[in-house]
C-alpha cells in the first residue's frame, strides 16, 4: 500500500493505492468507504481485491473534517448517540454533490497513472458508499464500466439527488446487494431502484442477503461471514466480466 494527496476542489484527499504483484497496466476500481472512515478493515480490503488483479484506488472521503482516529466499529454500532455525534461531524461534508466533485478528481488521478489500464474502471462502495458508487456511475456514464453497492442506503429516495433518479444516464453493469431488515434500504427503496433501473434499461442485479446492514467488514458486529464471501464472488464476477 501507498498513500497520495489528491488535489480536489476543496482541499487535498488522501488516498491508499493498492497495486497487483507483477507488472501492469491493470483496471482500475474505484473504492468508496463506508460511514466508518478509514481503517484497517478498508486496508484489507483493498489489499485482497489487488490480490485479484486490480489496481485499487481508496480515498479517505472525511478529509474535509481534517485528522481523526480509526473508529471502534464496535462501539459505534452499539451507541446511538456516538453514531449521531459521528454524523454530525463527517456526514456534513460527505454530501454526494461533494464526493462527485471529488470522484472526477480521482478519475483523473487514475487515468494519469501509468499502472492503469486505459478505458472504464469498476467502482464500489458500501453503507453510505454505496449510494456514492450508483451516483458516480450515472454522473461519470463514460467513463465506468460496472458498479457496485453492499449494503448501501439511500439509493432510491425522494430527494432531488437521489442515484436512482440517474438510472436513465447509468451505462455501466450494476449490482446492488441489500440486508435484510435494512432501515436505510428498506423492501419499498428496493422496489423503487428496480423499477429505475429496468425502465432505463440498465444492465443490473439486485439481491438481498440474509445478513445485517454492514455484514462485508470483519470489525463490525454485525459482520457475516459467509455473506462477505458471498460479497467477494460477486464483486470479482461483476469486475471481472466488465473490465478484464
């Protein structure tokens, strides 16, 4: 792993780059982190799916908020009002106007490297990255071949800047993975980007695993884990099919 500054339009982002053992150019996949922030679950995660072939790119989207400290997962899942109190302080600045403005920067930033292969990347993300995954391949239609979210919230809901309402401009292959019981992606949401989804003709699947919101990472206590194997074998089929 290795870390770079990128120039956005308010500052400058860190991001963790993960490259494939050998030599490249490789395809790229674009990460957006969920509402935890950088830590080392994310880590493992980047490193593994490099270990697949693809050339990671892992932005530390709370740089507005200035420096902080790898969160407990465990205490955040449990206390209701650290969970606000985190939202109120990060949340602010991760608005998906903002994280679009910087999701062309780090496009940039990728199609400048020489380790990259030219074309359309993959994009994922989870929990709130997931919303941020949808939004980026229907802002940036050119320029990403498949996207996915793991147990994303927000994807369909009747704000102005909802990502579904972005289906029709969409051109990469989407798949969608909800849990089950899901407040911030609940049965009617599902619907809803389904219907999105299928009038405008986007190649997609969405499926809802028998896990918690947040199953994918090993730090959560919620974790599962065979949904996050389950999460892994669809990530690399969607990746693989697309961009290799």
């Amino acid at each position: 792993m290795s870390t770079i500054n990128i120039a956005t339009r308010d500052g400058r982002c860190p991001c963790h780059v993960y490259r494939p053992a050998g030599a490249g150019p490789w395809p790229a996949v674009l990460v957006f982190m969920d509402g935890l922030g950088i830590r080392p679950a994310l880590f493992e995660l980047g490193e593994r799916l490099a270990g697949h072939g693809y050339f990671v790119l892992l932005p530390d989207l709370y740089y507005r908020s200035g420096p902080y400290q790898p969160m407990d997962a465990r205490a955040i899942f449990g206390d209701p009002a650290l969970r606000k109190m985190l939202a109120d302080k990060f949340r602010v600045h991760t608005t998906l106007s903002n994280v679009m403005s910087d999701a062309g920067a780090f496009l940039d930033a990728l199609a400048a490297q020489p380790d990259v292969k030219p074309g359309r990347i993959g994009v994922t993300g989870y929990c709130m990255g997931g919303s941020m995954a949808l939004a980026a391949a229907g802002t940036y239609p050119e320029r990403i071949a498949a996207a996915a979210s793991f147990h994303g919230g927000g994807l369909a809901t009747d704000a102005p800047d909802s990502p579904h309402r972005l289906a029709p401009r969409i051109r990469a292959t989407v798949y969608v993975a909800g849990a089950i019981e899901d407040p911030s992606f609940p049965d009617d949401m599902k619907q809803r980007l389904e219907e999105a989804l299928t009038n405008a003709g986007v190649d997609h699947t969405l499926e809802t695993y028998p896990a918690r919101h947040g199953w994918v990472f090993r730090d959560t206590p919620v974790y599962d884990a065979a949904a996050s194997e389950r999460h892994w074998r669809a990530l690399v089929e969607l990746l693989d099919s697309a961009l290799k």
